[in-house]
C-alpha cells in the first residue's frame, strides 16, 4: 500500500510540474529532483531548439523580409526537420555546457547541486517559454496570428518581453533551489559564469 502511495504521487509530479512551474518554481523543482531530476530533462532541451526552428520558419513563410535583414533561408519539409534535429542536438550541448558552467560557479558562491540538478533547473525553467512558443506557432499556422515585420511592435511583443523576463525569474528561482541559496545568489552564480566563460575566450 504503502508503494503505491509513493508512485501515485510521484506520478503526480510529472503531471502537476508542467503547470507549477509558472507560479510555484521552487517548490517544483525541488519536487522534481528530488524525485527523479533527469526526467524530461533531455526532450526538454531539445523541443528548446527544434521548436525555435520551426517558429522561425513558419514567421518567414508568413511575411516577406527585406534582402538586408539576417534570417534563415526558407527550408523545405525535410530541411525543416534536419534543421530542428540537429538544433535540438545543439540545444542538449548547451544545456550540459552550461549547467557545468553554473554548478562551478555556483559551488563558488556556497551552492551544493550536482550538475545533474542544475541541468533539471535549466530545462524546466523553459517550460513557460515553450507554451509560448507552441501557441505562436499554431496560431501562425492556423492563420490567427501574423507575425510582425522586423523592428515593429506588436501586443506579442509585449507578451513575449512578459513571458520572457518571467521565465529569467523561474531560472534563476530554480537554480537557486538546487543550489540551495537566494535567487539574488543564483543571479551572482550567472554572472560569474558568464565573467568566467568570456575571460577564457578572451584568454
């Protein structure tokens, strides 16, 4: 009986997890890793980068770009598809370069997690941004949305600045989680990070 309780409500985790991530990260994320913290991990990071592909192509199917604006050439069904694979692939490569990245800095700073748990962190803390994302791309499809030209605003401009500043918070609630410390110390393990990572490129 007594099992079945535990896998009833660790069921529950990878149910709820999805929702709570928007308002409850902490809490979440702890749950998570706790749990089992290289669950989802990896298809997480990958619809990351498969999905920004296909946004991109289904935004420049929809309007037409100036010569002089960089994008992405248009890609036919099946270089969509490598495209969004090999993006995912690079997507998974950042994810562990990063969370490496982050568990040093942070273990600097006084954090305890294991990169294992700082790769959770950053995964499940793009999980708002992909409703994001999924919900442009089928609107755009659908004919409801029109992505706007290059350097114009529009109302999802604002949603995506909204979503996007959230999302920051959720990283920084959730690697302050696994790390143990503030989210104000999560931030100083970013920053540290990131000081470290240009020196050695400088370097």
């Amino acid at each position: 009986m007594a099992d079945e309780v535990a896998d009833a409500a660790a069921g529950d985790v990878w149910v709820d997890s999805w929702l709570t991530i928007w308002y409850r990260p902490r809490a979440t994320i702890r749950r998570i890793v706790d749990t089992d913290p290289t669950r989802f991990v990896l298809g997480i990071a990958w619809l990351v980068g498969a999905l920004a592909v296909l946004n991109n192509q289904v935004a420049t199917a929809t309007i037409d770009l100036p010569a002089n604006v960089p994008h992405f050439p248009r890609l036919g069904p099946i270089g969509i598809a490598i495209a969004a694979f090999l993006f995912g692939v690079f997507s998974v490569v950042v994810l562990y370069g990063l969370a490496a990245l982050y568990r040093w800095s942070g273990q600097i700073l006084g954090g305890t997690a294991t990169a294992v748990e700082v790769r959770a962190a950053l995964a499940w803390s793009q999980v708002p941004g992909l409703y994001l994302v999924a919900v442009t791309i089928i609107a755009t499809m659908l004919g409801f949305y029109i992505p706007p030209a290059p350097h114009t605003e529009s109302p999802l401009n604002l949603v995506e600045t909204i979503v996007g500043f959230w999302v920051f918070v959720i990283f920084l609630k959730c690697l302050g989680e696994v790390h143990r410390f503030s989210a104000w110390r999560a931030l100083g393990t970013i920053l540290l990070g990131t000081l470290a990572m240009f020196a050695v490129v400088i370097g």
